[in-house]
C-alpha cells in the first residue's frame, strides 16, 4: 500500500467517523429539541393563568354551563382551555405527540370531557354551529382523542 493509499484510508476513515458524530449530535439535538417543545407545551397547560382558572374550575366541580355563561369572565378562559386541548389532540392525531407523550395530558383530558358543564357546552356550541352552517364539530380533535382515551379506560 503507497504512501497514498494509506493518507486516503486515513482520510476516508476520519470522514467516515466525522459523519458518524455529527450524525449522533443531530440526533441529540432533535431530541432535545423534541423534550423542549414537550416541556414547552405542559408548561402552558400549567403555567398559563386563563387555562389554568378554566380548568381548575373545572376540576373542583365549579364550571355550570348554564346561560349566563355566555359572555361572562370565565368563557373566554374556557374556550382558550379548550382550544389548547384541541390543538395539542390535533398534534397527536398528525402523529406529532407520540401516544406515550399524550399520558402527560391524558388525565386532564378526561376530566375536562367528563365534566357535565363541559359536555353541555360542548353540546350548544354543536347546535351552534349547526345553525350558522359551520359542518364542523367543535373542538373536534380533543372531543375524538378524549373519548378514545375514556374508551381505553373503561376498557371498550
């Protein structure tokens, strides 16, 4: 083997093993990249003031739905509960929060669908939207991922 040869099978070595580590820090780095944006999206359901007085109230058995609801304190704070549930279900069913990622939400989700002035509100915004000609369900991404993880639980 000349001279030649053997700085190309150095050469051709190191590059080898350079792609092989920057491969692997990559790597790292989208799983960092993928727990930050993970820790990021909890924190919001924890930390924000608005979602957190919604679900609380929901949570302790305070939220009535009930006719003076609409256009009180606390709907804007419901809606935004609800429209961050039904943005992260939606991020599960494009397949970018895992299954196992969901459990960080799981138990939230089924209290904020077991809750009757949830259901009921749900239920009126449904007519609603029936009525203004919007062919959507309301929150439809969170209202699917919650009843299939109650289904999970009671075992269906």
């Amino acid at each position: 083997m000349s001279t030649a040869d053997k700085i190309n099978t150095g050469l051709l070595i190191a590059a080898v093993v350079g792609i092989a580590m920057t491969f692997w820090q990559v790597r790292v780095g989208v799983r960092t990249q993928r727990a930050q944006f993970l820790k990021d999206l909890y924190s919001t359901l924890v930390s924000d003031a608005d979602i957190g007085k919604a679900y609380y109230l929901i949570e302790y058995g305070g939220f009535k739905y009930r006719p003076d609801f609409h256009g009180s304190e606390i709907e804007p704070k419901v809606d935004r509960l609800l429209g961050f549930a039904d943005l992260v279900a939606e991020l599960h069913l494009q397949g970018v929060i895992s299954t196992r990622e969901m459990t960080f939400f799981h138990y939230r989700f089924r209290r904020l669908l077991g809750d009757s002035g949830v259901r009921a509100y749900l239920e009126f915004l449904t007519s609603f939207y029936d009525s203004v000609g919007v062919a959507k369900e309301p929150y439809h991404s969170f209202q699917k991922v919650a009843r299939k993880l109650v289904a999970q639980d009671s075992g269906q």
